[in-house]
C-alpha cells in the first residue's frame, strides 16, 4: 500500500491520469491526497471531478480557492471569471452531484505525519488548530445554509487571526489562510496582493513557513497553491506541491515514506494550458 500527495491538477485530467500511470497507482491498494485547486484554468476541470469522485475512498481531496471559486459562481454568490473554465461543470447533466461531492471535501488533512492544505498555516496555529479550524469551514460547507458561508466568504478583512473572532469573520480569516496565503508577517497578519517566488516578499512580509517560532515548526507541512514559488520551500518539513502544471511545468506527486516527513518524488511535464497574465 502506498499514499501519495498531489497538487494542484486545475483541470488539467490528461496530466493526472499519466501521472496515476506513472506511480502506479491502484485504487484497491494506494491512496492519493489532492492538495486542492482540482478545477478551473486546465482544459477539462469536468473529467477530473469525475475521475477523482469514482475512485471514492482511495482518493482524499482538499479545496482550494479555485473549488471555492466554483461553489460560489455555481451558487450565483459570484460571476464567472473571463479566464475560468468551469462552463463543463456548469452544464453538466451530473453536475448537482458533483458539487455537492465537492463541498464535503476537506480542508485540511494529517497524515502519516504530514499536515496537508491548499495554501498555508499561520504561524499562531499547530497542527491540532489548524484541523479543528478547518473542520469549522467543513461543518459551514456541509450544512443545510451553505449559501450563507459563501455569500460572507470574500474579503481581505480582517487580516489577522483572533481566538475571539465570530461568526463569518472568523471563518473568511480561516478560509483565507488555508486557501489563499503566501506571505505573511511575523504577527501572522496576511498579505494577499503578491504571488511571485518567495525572494519578493514585500517589506515586513516573508514566506509563511520562514516565520520563526511558527507553531507547525516541527510539523511536516505539504501545500499547493504557489507555482511561482520555486525553490524557496526546499527545506526539511516543507513540501511545496504545485509545480505549475497548467503553466506548462509539471504534475507532481510525492509518495510518503515509512518516516515522517520522508518524501519520493515524481512528475510529469505537462503542456501549456495558460499563459502567465492570463489569468
């Protein structure tokens, strides 16, 4: 048996099954964790959900901002983006049953050691916050009134975490660091505007695993969510996942060892799909 992280596929469905070719990959033995952004930009956002909610429980999904992206357009919460490629979903006979499958994904995982989410942690957070945390965002999707989530979801107020905060506050913090972060002040207050490599952080901000004394220190932490970042995650403990597949890098996966924090890596290039400032 073995279990894989993957990251972020964004639609791109013909990279996804080469990858699964290339690891071998059985649903009856191994398991795969998705890091998030499943959909949207790559050409076939549709196949992939279909693919992944067919493998049932040999695949585990985290959302990310562009799952999100499409529950709120699908809910009418937000227009569609000139850049997505969500109509497929949208249209779909099954696509009901599709997004109800998505917004009971997780937000954040452990396993085998290593805290899996889309974007990243701040630094007042372990590992144990962090998923209980991400299981509020996961009760809210789940309910009756998820449109309610939704409609309060966007926003880059407020900033910083509070154990005081409340209500649809709390929750767009919450959301915005597990889906959304890169950069981060040593307080922990988030800055949402840059998406370069980690050598751009603006002054004051760093990368949101530099911060020192960060409570998941000592955690193995693997995300998605930053396909500029390049080399400035390779670390022990840190495991950056989204090697740009859909810019024409590659799909990657990364087979869990038998010690924490022990990583086998493997990817497939994959074609352009799009093109930097397109969206």
């Amino acid at each position: 048996m073995a279990l894989y992280m993957i990251g972020d596929v964004q639609g791109c469905d013909e990279a996804l099954g080469r990858l699964m070719d290339e690891i071998g990959f059985s649903p009856s033995r191994d398991t795969l964790y998705l890091l998030g952004d499943l959909v949207n930009r790559g050409p076939d956002s549709l196949a992939v959900l279909r693919r992944l909610m067919a493998l049932e429980g040999a695949a585990h999904c985290l959302l990310g901002n562009h799952d999100l992206h499409l529950l709120a357009v699908a809910h009418g919460v937000r227009k569609p983006h000139r850049s997505d490629t969500l109509a497929d979903i949208l249209n779909a006979p099954d696509r009901n049953d599709l997004l109800d499958w998505l917004r009971t994904r997780s937000m954040a995982l452990q396993v085998h050691g290593w805290l899996m989410v889309h974007a990243g942690v701040l630094p007042q957070w372990d590992a144990a916050q962090t998923l209980a945390l991400a299981g509020e965002l996961e009760a809210a999707l789940r309910s009756a009134d998820w449109g309610v989530f939704l409609h309060g979801m966007y926003g880059n107020q407020p900033d910083f975490w509070s154990d005081g905060l409340r209500g649809a506050a709390r929750l767009r913090v919450i959301v915005n660091a597990l889906t959304r972060l890169r950069f981060c002040s040593p307080q922990g207050v988030m800055e949402f505007d840059t998406k370069d490599s980690a050598d751009s952080a603006p002054a004051g901000f760093m990368p949101w695993f530099e911060v020192p004394g960060r409570r998941t220190e000592g955690t193995p932490v693997a995300f998605g969510h930053w396909s500029t970042l390049g080399a400035g995650a390779q670390r022990p403990g840190v495991l950056a996942l989204d090697t740009g597949c859909v810019w024409g890098g590659c799909l990657t996966a990364a087979r869990l060892g038998a010690q924490p924090g022990e990583v086998e890596r493997f990817a497939v290039r994959c074609p352009q799909t799009r093109k930097p400032g397109k969206g």
